[in-house]
C-alpha cells in the first residue's frame, strides 16, 4: 500500500479514485507520565512517554485509515493528513487523539 501526503504519484497513473478514508486512535495518558512531563515542561527537555504515545497513535490511526483503503479495493492512498489533539478529560486527566486521513484510490 502507497501512503503519500502528495495528491499525485510520480510515474503512476490513477484508474480510480474510491473516496476518503480515515482512522483515529486515542490513548489515555497515565497520572504518573503527566507528572513527569509537566516536570519536565518546568526544567525543560523532551518527554520520552509523550513522544513513544504520539509515535504509537500515529501507527495506529494510519494503520486503521490503510486497512479501510484496502477493504474498499485501492492500492494507495493520497493527501494523507494526520492532525493530534490534546483532549482533557472531566476527571483532570487527559487522552491523546490521532486522525489520519487521505483519498484510497487505485494506481498502475
């Protein structure tokens, strides 16, 4: 499966496009990792636990959006997006959401 930002391929043709496609993740952030960071956001430096959740929510989200390309016939997508979001939640805590979505289309 071609997974691409760009809305062409280079050297490929598209035979069809077969419409949008999507996938989330959200994963809750323990206490223990907001602790730590919002330390390490005082003294500076990069949260190794945040940026290990980003990575993991990015695979799943683009994962789950391929998965829904590939269950409609296509062999690529196009115009990927990935936004994060940040989502506090009533209890103080707060969750981690990753939306990946592109165009499933068919190449040759």
């Amino acid at each position: 499966m071609i997974v691409t930002t760009t809305s062409t391929l280079q050297d490929k043709t598209i035979t069809e496009y077969k419409g949008v496609v999507s996938g989330e993740a959200i994963l809750g952030a323990n206490i223990f990792r907001d602790f730590f960071a919002g330390i390490r956001d005082i003294v500076g430096g990069r949260s190794a636990a945040y940026e290990q959740s980003l990575r993991e929510a990015k695979d799943i989200a683009i994962k789950e959006m391929v998965d829904a390309a590939e269950s409609m016939g296509a062999n690529a997508v196009i115009g990927v997006d990935i936004d994060y979001e940040n989502i506090t939640v009533g209890n103080g805590g707060s969750m981690l959401m990753v939306a990946a979505s592109g165009t499933a289309i068919v190449v040759r």
